[in-house]
C-alpha cells in the first residue's frame, strides 16, 4: 500500500515561486500523470515527492509515512531519469542491479530479479553490453528496468519518453502502462504531452504556474475543464471560445444566435466554449467564414471566423467545403461548456 | 582590404606567404623545445670523455659511463630518493585536498564561488622567493625545516591550484542525473561517489596526481631553500652545479627532465580539459 499525499507543498527558488501550495492525494497503484507546459513546476513537484529536492514549505507522506525529511534512497521509491542516467561504467545487467547490490542482496537474488525485469522490458540479450552501445530507445529499456528491480513502492519517471523519436514513444508508450500495470506500483508520471497522458493516466494533474488547475480523469479533463487553461491546454486543436452576452433567464447571445446557458445572478459576459470535434453544418447555428481547410484522412480540419474570432472545427472528411464559403455549424447542446473571462474557471 | 575578384594571385601569394610564415613558426617553436632536449640525451647518452669533447657525435652513442658516474656521486642516490617521495606525498596532498575542492565547485553554488575560482588562480600570482623567507623561519619554528614533509606540504600549496581545475573540469563532465540516480537506488552522497562518480573520472584523477607529481618534481626554489640535509634531486643538482663535471650536469638534467616529459605527455588530455574551462 503505497498512497501519497502531497500536503500544502510550496517551492521558492530565490525570490521565485515555483509550486503554490499543492495539496494532491494519489491513491495506491493509481497512475498519475502531472502535466503541464514547461516551466509550469511539474518536475519541481516529482523531485519533491523523490526527495531530491526539499519542499520550502509543507509535507509529503509515502504510504502513510512523512517522508519529506527521509534521504531519497529511504522513501521506498524509484526513478526514471529524462535522459535515463544509465551508468556509462556497469554493464546493463550491472545497472539493473545496482540498486539490489546497494541493499547488500545475494548474489542469485540479483540475477533472479534483474533477469525477470529485464525480460519484462525485453532487453534480456543485452545483459552483458555497456551504455554505449545501446541505443536511446535500449537505454530507456534499461533505465525503466532498473526502477522496477528495485521493487518499489512508488515509481517516479521525469518525462522518460521525451528523447525518443515519436514512433518508438507510442511504442513504449502502451508498453510502460502494460508493465506498470503489472506491477501494482503507485506511478507519478511528468510529461508535457497531452497525448501521452490522456492514453496513459488514470489521473491527470493538469499544472499550471506551480498550481493544479484540475486532478482528474483523462476524460473528465478532457469532457469538463476546469479552466480556460485546461481547456486550451488539453486537445488538438484546442477548444474554441466564443464571448457570450447575457440575454437574461439563462439564454445567451453567442455570435448573434441564442443560446440556452447558465443562470448567472449578475450581468457579466461569460465565455462560450465547444470542442471543435463537437459541431455539426445545420440550417441553424453559428456562422462561420471558411478561412483554411486542411484534410487529415479521416477528418477535415476547418479553420474559420466566426463573429471576428479564430474557430476550429472537426468535419466529416466527405463534406464539400472550401475556403471562402460561409458555413452554419450547430454546437451539440449537451457538450457547450461555459467560463467566466474574469477567474477563467468552469461555470456551471 | 585587396578586392579578392581582381586580385586573386594577389592574394594567393599573400596565403602562401602566410603559411610559410605559419610552417616556420612551427618548426621554430619545435627546434626551442626539441633541441636542449636532443643535446641533453646525447650527452647523457655518451661517455664522460666524450662529454668534454669536441666537435660532439650526432648520434649517442649508448655509453652508460655518464649515468653510472651519476649513481655513484655521493648524495645523489639519497637526494633522488627524495625527490620521489616528497612528489608522492605531494601527489597524495593535493588529490586528498583538490578533488573534494574541485567537487564542491562543480556540484554546489555558494556565495563568492567565481571569487574563489578566481583566488585560486591568485595564489599562483604569489612569487615564491617572497615567500621563502617567511615560510623558512615558520618551519623552523615548527620543527617541518628539512623535512620531506615540510617541503611537500609546500609542493602541495603551488600544485593544489592545479588538482582543484581538473577536478573541477572533471567533475562538471560528469552528469548530475547519475548522482541522483545513484541517491533513488539507495546511495548515500559518500557511496554514490564512491560508486559512481570516482570510476568515471578516475583516469583523470589519475592525470591530475601526475601533474601534480610533475610539479613537485620540477620545483627547486622551496626546496633549496627549505632543505639543508635532505635534499631534492633539483636543490642538490643546483647546489652542486659549480663543483660537478659537465658529464654529470648532463647525467642530472637528463633524469630531472625525461620522467616529467613523459608523464605530461601521458596526460596532456586532460591539461587540455583543464585550460578549457579555465577560459569559461
């Protein structure tokens, strides 16, 4: 049982604040993606949670354990370094090793454990090569190996696909969660790519400016942003945002179409939101000016304006549409989110 | 500047007078180093009457008589010995004391540490005949006067600029994600340097003993001045140059310069590394 609870987490480096008070709860064996563009603290919070790093303020417990004061090597965690830190000196057998010859195991211990996890990773024949001869996707191999002979609790990888060419990353991709799965490991995961996320987490912190915008499921985050950032952040392409006047008794005027909204008690402009996938031409709807349309196989990506503003939309790749006509596209009522412009978060 | 269009042979002259010039300067600069060096090992190469010969044979011819004479010159033997162990100890010194130096300059910031990359190099700035006389009435005071150790401790302080730039050098090639690694697979900072960090750079640990061995070996100042019974092979060579036959000038400068020549040679790599960062 391994649960870890991040509470009232704060960073400063210097006079710069890298985490704001994070509070984030991650159950065991969940898999937890943090994600967030770079810069947004998400690697500070990883190192925090390993220990290579001190929190400023608050605490981190591991498996109902305060940690945050323990050395790295004492936490009952594992690592997989964005450039894999493969030792250059040890073989691969030796680096999956290294860390069952430092808790002093014997030495059929070792081979059995670096054996298994090395067929689990599929490397068992290069045992016995250094480094250097193995390439950026083996390294990998044998970095996320020698985590796992480790055992641990909870596993930690700091963008661990991010140097691989994008063909070997779907790849290993669908391979790591297979093999985390496996393992009944807790696993915190940093990357910057929303499609690795979305595919592999069963949770994801979306992160931005060292503060969790939103902890949930791919497709709660994905289905209900909590923010504007979230929103933006997450999809490709993103969400469009139209503004929106209140027309009174819940009805709003998007682009001059009525729509029906939220009831807000006060007057304020809202933001009108809508995946672009979620659209359909319709005699009634928003109008929009085709601007650019590129085929993707099997969809049509539409750029278009709509009352001034950029707009995307996702159609049938049958449709006949060409850059310059005007379209009607009706948004799927039950998918319309809405924002408020001034905090940027959901309005239900 | 000549137009390059019009002027082509113009300034194809001008190139090849210029690698000339360059050609030139090599060979010269080779002739300065090369030649001593040459004439030195012929005449140590030769035997005594030769030595005080006239015209002298282009090449050695391989009589050992001028390096036996050497070894049986009284005090010669006991003065090299010497020299061989106040370079150990000096080699030992300033790894013991430079590398942890050279570490903690590489892995951690702390407050004035350009400064003390500066100061370093500063200590060099030092002339050491200035200090000579200070430094002789403290060993004195001290008991360290004519010591082997004295005098090493003294080695130690002109290498040990040296031994903290390589291992500063060292230490910055080597990647911090290996240490932390080492730290999640149950390393302590002690064993993940032990473990981890002292295998990759030991070769350059290595240059940077030899270089400071080099040092020690070639220093003649301190030790003529510091030592009276106990004499390094240089301050005895010096001490003796106006009473000793030229054969055995030759013998001395032979045996002082060949194992120094060869250890930079060994490891001028890794001097290399340290000027490059010394330039950052």
């Amino acid at each position: 049982m391994a649960e870890i609870q991040i509470k009232n987490v704060a960073k400063k480096f210097g006079e710069y604040q890298a985490l704001h008070d994070i509070n984030l709860t991650i159950a065991d064996q969940e898999f937890m993606v943090l994600l967030g563009a770079s810069g947004c603290g998400k690697t500070t919070l990883l190192r925090i949670i390993c220990g290579l790093e001190t929190a400023t303020t608050g605490e981190v417990w591991i498996g109902g354990r305060r940690v945050d004061h323990l050395a790295p090597k004492d936490r009952g965690i594992a690592m997989v370094f964005q450039n894999y830190a493969v030792f250059p000196h040890l073989t691969v057998f030796e680096n999956i090793g290294f860390g069952l010859r430092m808790q002093k195991l014997p030495d059929d211990e070792v081979k059995k454990r670096v054996e298994r996890v090395a067929g689990l990773m599929h490397i068992e024949m290069l045992l016995k090569r250094y480094s250097g001869e193995l390439s950026g996707g083996q390294r990998q191999r044998v970095a996320v190996a020698r985590a796992l002979a480790m055992e641990p609790d909870v596993i930690l990888m700091d963008e661990p696909l991010s140097n691989l060419d994008a063909l070997l990353r779907m790849e290993m991709r669908a391979e790591l969660k297979g093999v985390l799965a496996e393992s009944k490991t807790t696993a915190v995961y940093v990357t910057h790519d929303q499609v690795e996320a979305m595919s592999m987490a069963d949770r994801i912190s979306v992160m931005h400016k060292g503060e969790i915008v939103q902890a949930a499921t791919p497709i709660e985050v994905y289905r209900n942003p909590a923010a504007e950032f979230v929103a933006s952040f997450i999809g490709n392409p993103p969400m469009n945002f139209l503004p929106a006047e209140n027309a009174g008794d819940g009805k709003w005027t998007v682009a001059g179409n009525v729509v029906d909204g939220p009831r807000t008690g006060t007057n304020r402009p809202l933001q009108f939101a809508i995946r672009p996938e979620d659209m359909q031409p319709a005699d009634q709807g928003l109008p929009a000016k085709v601007r650019i349309v590129e085929p993707l196989g099997a969809h049509l990506l539409v750029t278009c304006d709509v009352g001034g503003a950029l707009f995307r939309a996702v159609l049938d790749s049958d449709m006949q549409v060409k850059p310059g006509e005007m379209l009607t596209l009706a948004p799927q009522p039950d998918r319309v989110r809405w924002f408020d412009p001034e905090t940027t978060k959901a309005v239900a | 500047m000549t137009n390059v269009a019009t002027d082509a042979p113009a300034a194809k002259d001008t190139r090849s007078a210029g690698r000339a010039l360059y050609v030139a300067g090599v060979v010269l600069l080779c002739a300065w180093v090369l030649v001593p060096i040459y004439f030195l090992t012929i005449n140590t190469l030769s035997s005594p009457e030769t030595v005080n010969s006239f015209p002298k044979p282009f090449f050695p011819e391989f009589d050992l008589g001028s390096l036996t004479f050497f070894a049986n010159f009284a005090g010669m033997l006991s003065a090299l010995k010497n020299s061989v162990i106040v370079a150990a100890m000096t080699m030992v010194m300033s790894i013991a004391i430079g590398a942890p130096a050279g570490y903690a300059l590489s892995r951690f910031d702390f407050r004035g540490k350009e400064l003390f990359r500066l100061l370093i190099l500063l200590t060099r700035a030092f002339p050491l005949p200035l200090l000579a006389l200070p430094l002789a009435v403290m060993f004195i005071q001290t008991g360290l006067d004519d010591t082997t150790f004295g005098l090493a401790l003294v080695h130690t302080t002109l290498a040990l600029p040296f031994a903290v730039l390589i291992t500063f050098s060292l230490f910055s090639g080597i990647p911090l994600e290996l240490e932390e690694a080492a730290w999640t697979l149950g390393c302590t900072r002690f064993t993940a340097f032990t473990k981890v960090v002292l295998p990759l750079i030991l070769p350059g640990i290595t240059a940077s003993a030899i270089f400071a061995f080099v040092i020690s070996w070639n220093e003649v100042f301190a030790a003529a001045v510091l030592t009276i019974e106990n004499r390094t092979l240089t301050a005895f060579l010096l001490q003796s140059l106006d009473t000793s036959p030229l054969h055995l000038k030759f013998a001395g400068g032979f045996i002082l310069v060949v194992p120094a020549l060869i250890f930079i040679f060994a490891v001028r790599k890794y001097l290399f590394a340290m000027w490059g960062i010394a330039n950052r």
